[in-house]
C-alpha cells in the first residue's frame, strides 16, 4: 500500500489531500476534506469515486483543484 496525505492552507481553510493506492501497478485513488484555520470540524470527506489517476502529480493537482472548489461553495461539481 502507498500513500501520501498532503495539508496545505487555501483562502483561509486548511486542506488535506490523501491519494493512495494498494501496489505500483494500480491506479492512484483520491480523498479531500477541508476546514476553516480559526477552528471547528473538517468537512465530510470528498472522495472521487469516478476516476482513478494514473500519476500522484495528477491526483495532488485534481484534489486541489477539488479543495478549491469545496471552499468555493461547489463541492458536488468534480468536473472542473
């Protein structure tokens, strides 16, 4: 099993990145949560059930871009 959790902040919310995958010859999987850095819950985790990353660059930037949209009010749109 790999796996990676990245934490950063973003307009004032923290955001955390998990991407994993059980051996090196399957697809990265990917998970978000978000939370305000003045306190309370992280949200619900987000997790990309439509799509599997063939890279962990590519899932790190969808789940950002996933954050983005999270903090923005527009979590259900993992389109882009």
């Amino acid at each position: 099993m790999q796996k990676k959790v990245d934490l950063s902040t973003r307009q004032g919310h923290l955001v955390e990145v998990v991407i994993e995958r059980p051996d090196e010859h399957q697809s990265w999987s990917l998970a978000v949560r978000v939370r305000d850095t003045r306190g309370g819950a992280w949200s619900e985790p987000w997790v990309d059930v439509r799509r599997d990353y063939f890279t962990c660059h590519d899932a790190l930037a969808a789940g950002k871009a996933q954050a983005a949209r999270m903090i923005g009010g527009d979590a259900q749109d993992a389109s882009g």
